[in-house]
C-alpha cells in the first residue's frame, strides 16, 4: 500500500472539482486546471464532505509509486487552484536589477549587455524594489521551471555569493585566495 497514495484529498470550500470519464476539472479562484486520469488503473471519487478519494482498480504492487505521484499531482493542482503557487527570486551583486516591460523581464546581470527572458502566458511575474522578482501562477511545475530558467540565467557564485537565488536558499561560501 501507498502511504501517500491511499490518503484523501481535502477540496477547499471555494473550489469546485469535477471527475468526468478518466478527467478531473478543478475551478477555482485562482484560475481552472484540467488533469487526466488513466481510468483503468485509478478511480476518482467525491464524497459529501468534499474529500476526494484516488483508489487502484489493480490489485499490483508495482502501482503503488505511480498512485501516490498521481495523488500528489492532483493535490498540488487543487492548492494551485484555490491559492496558488508562488517564488521568490533574490539578486544580488552590484548593479544587479530587473525591469519588466509587457511579458517580457529584462535583467541586469553583470553581463555587458541586458539579458531577455520571455515569460510564459500563464506566469504572472512582479519585480519588487528592482533586486526581488515574485513569480506566481495556478500549476506548480511551471512556476518552478520558470524560475530555475531565471536562476540558471546567473548562478550564484560562491566566492561573493552575486547572482540570482531563490529566497531561502542556502549559499555555500569559499574562502578567497590567501597570500
């Protein structure tokens, strides 16, 4: 048995999920997500006190890594539903900055020229105090591959510890050359 697979899912009170032949169609206020279910191994159901219920038609033990990642995808499309997902990025160096024109930010990044990252339809992106950039949307996957495409733009180095990094994370500094 699954662990993480055979746990319900609680559907927050604002949010609306439907399971319709092999899909679940969640609605929110942040936005609506629609995921597939392979309706031969899994079955999705609702109970009266909006808890949602992933169960194995299958009796194999090989099933039950792939049930819980199955929950766990469908538990993280319900929070980006109802609350959302969001990250933020920290720059620092000297003359590090960023500005945002349309869908489009623009990064000042110790390069001899600004560097462009085109942001994707569903992203929503704010640039706070020009070093710290906010970035949120309704599916978990691409809020973090957006941000690791940002954070690869200028890894943080560890000598000075200059570049982008998520906040929070820890930085592992060297000592300098000594003489």
């Amino acid at each position: 048995m699954s662990k993480l697979g055979k746990k319900p899912i609680s559907i927050p009170k604002d949010t609306k999920v439907k399971v319709e032949n092999g899909k679940l169609v969640m609605t929110g206020p942040k936005g609506s997500k629609e995921l597939t279910i392979n309706d031969k191994i899994f079955t999705a159901t609702i109970n009266d006190d909006k808890i949602l219920n992933l169960k194995k038609n299958k009796k194999d033990s090989s099933l039950n890594i792939l049930w819980g990642t199955t929950r766990s995808i469908i538990n993280s499309a319900l929070i980006g539903v109802s609350a959302g997902h969001e990250k933020i990025l920290e720059l620092s160096g000297v003359g590090f900055r960023a500005n945002l024109k349309g869908n489009i930010l623009n990064l000042q990044i110790g390069f001899s020229h600004d560097v462009s990252y085109k942001i994707p339809e569903n992203i929503k992106v704010l640039v706070e105090k020009n070093t710290i950039i906010k970035i949120s949307g309704v599916d978990k996957e691409l809020v973090g591959k957006v941000t690791s495409e940002i954070k690869m733009l200028k890894p943080v180095e560890p000598y000075k510890a200059k570049g982008i990094k998520e906040r929070g994370q820890y930085v592992l500094r060297k000592e300098g050359k000594k003489k």
